[in-house]
C-alpha cells in the first residue's frame, strides 16, 4: 500500500508509528501536490489538506486517522510586522496549501472583518519585514515559531473544535478500509513513545522541550470531536460563498 504525507515534522511523527512495509511504501510529497497524485495513481493512501476537499469530494476519509490541531503547535504561523493599525495583505510562504489560501481568508474576514489579500512569496523569508502565513518545517528553523501564532489555534478558535488539517483521504473505500484496520489508538502510542521519535528525527533541545510542552493539543485519533470540526469548516466556506453546496463527508 503506497501512503503519501506531507513536508512536515508532525507527518514525520506519524511516520514513525509505521511498520517496515508501510515505511517502504511511504513517500514526502508537497501538501499541494498529495491530491492530484492520489487522482492519477501514483498513491493508495494520502494525508491530504482538508480543504482540498472542495474539488475532490469522490475522495474516501478515514473515520480514524487525521492530524489536528487546537493551541500553538501547528503546521502554520502568522508573523505580523509590529505597530500596524489594519491588516489587509498577507505574503504566504512554505509548504503552501488549499488550507493556507482559502482559510486564511474565512479566518480575517469572521475574526477581523477583513478582506484579506495575499500573494505566494518564493523569496527568502523575512520576518519583521512583512506579514507572513509561514506553512510546513521552515516555521521551526532558525526559532521562528517563538514569535509566530499558531494558525491552528486561531483556526480551532473560530471552530470551537480542533481544526483537522490533514485527513487520510483515498479514491479506493476498499483500501482505506484496509488501512484503518493497521491501526489501534495513535495518540496513545505516540505520546509513549514521543520523547524517543524525536531524538530519532533530530530536532534540538529547545524545539523538542517546545513539543512535548505542548503535544496535549495535537491529535491523530479522530475523534467525534474532529469530526464535527470538519463540518463546522465546510459550513463556514459554504456561507463564505467559496462552495456552492454543504458537501457531505464520505466516511470510512
């Protein structure tokens, strides 16, 4: 079974609960780029951006796996230039998503009554120069994360539920079925291990004492819980205009 995870450090977490065959079949592709590889066939099992659900609803979820989020680990952090009265554009940079384009403008315009605009910034990364939604690992170099917000949790704020950032998504009922049945309690198995998966992933003191002071508000479990954080955000882009009908969650 060939599994498809994005470019960041909580997919690499994950990873690291997989047996040697899953590990064999598993390839690091960009967030924006998991769908359209599940849509030709060049994976089975992909952890998608939730919002690219919007154009691709023959997708199959899992009723169990997902990646979540509701406090300052996050996959995205906002940076904002200081002394600013109004914030009406944003530079996205990173591992750049349907959840970065279309949340960022539902998120301004129900928190802050904004009509965001933005523009996808390839250049080198300058923190206090421009207002920033930073995604993927690039957030944890150089420290950047201690003077961002976690994207997440303004996300899940707005919810009132963790926000699913990442579902299991497949185009085959049958093997994603299959892939469910591979796994009991992630959470739980993680959280035991999670001080011995980071020293094998590498990440220094500061970053490691940082996650594991915060890993209570990241969830692979899907839970009830995540599930209606799901349709809460299909509700809000629906009365947002971007989707012309509440489309319903293909659950398996």
């Amino acid at each position: 079974m060939r599994l498809l995870i994005p470019q960041n450090m909580f997919s690499a977490i994950f990873a690291m609960t997989l047996n040697d065959e899953m590990k064999e079949n598993l390839s690091v592709v960009p967030s924006s780029l998991i769908s359209k590889k599940l849509e030709n066939g060049e994976g089975d099992i992909g952890f998608i951006p939730f919002m690219d659900l919007i154009t691709h609803d023959d997708f199959y979820l899992s009723s169990k796996i997902a990646i979540s989020f509701d406090g300052r680990l996050s996959t995205s952090y906002l940076y904002f230039t200081p002394e600013q009265k109004e914030i009406n554009h944003l530079y996205l940079s990173g591992d750049v998503s349907s959840n970065e384009i279309i949340l960022t403008k539902v998120l301004f315009s129900e928190k802050y009554n904004t009509d965001i605009n933005f523009t996808l910034d390839t250049d080198p990364v300058e923190i206090g120069r421009k207002n920033y939604l930073i995604a993927g690992n690039v957030n944890f170099e150089n420290e950047n994360f201690k003077t961002g917000i976690s994207f997440s949790d303004q996300v899940a704020e707005l919810i009132d539920r963790p926000f699913v950032n990442f579902v299991a998504a497949s185009k085959d009922e049958n093997k994603l079925n299959e892939f469910n049945k591979m796994f009991g309690p992630i959470d739980q198995k993680i959280e035991k291990n999670l001080t011995n998966y980071l020293g094998k992933i590498g990440f220094d003191t500061e970053l490691t004492g940082f996650i594991n002071e915060n890993y209570n508000s990241v969830y692979y479990d899907l839970t009830e819980n995540e599930i209606e954080g799901m349709n809460e955000l299909i509700k809000l882009v629906f009365y947002r205009q971007i989707i012309n009908e509440i489309k319903e969650l293909k659950l398996v």
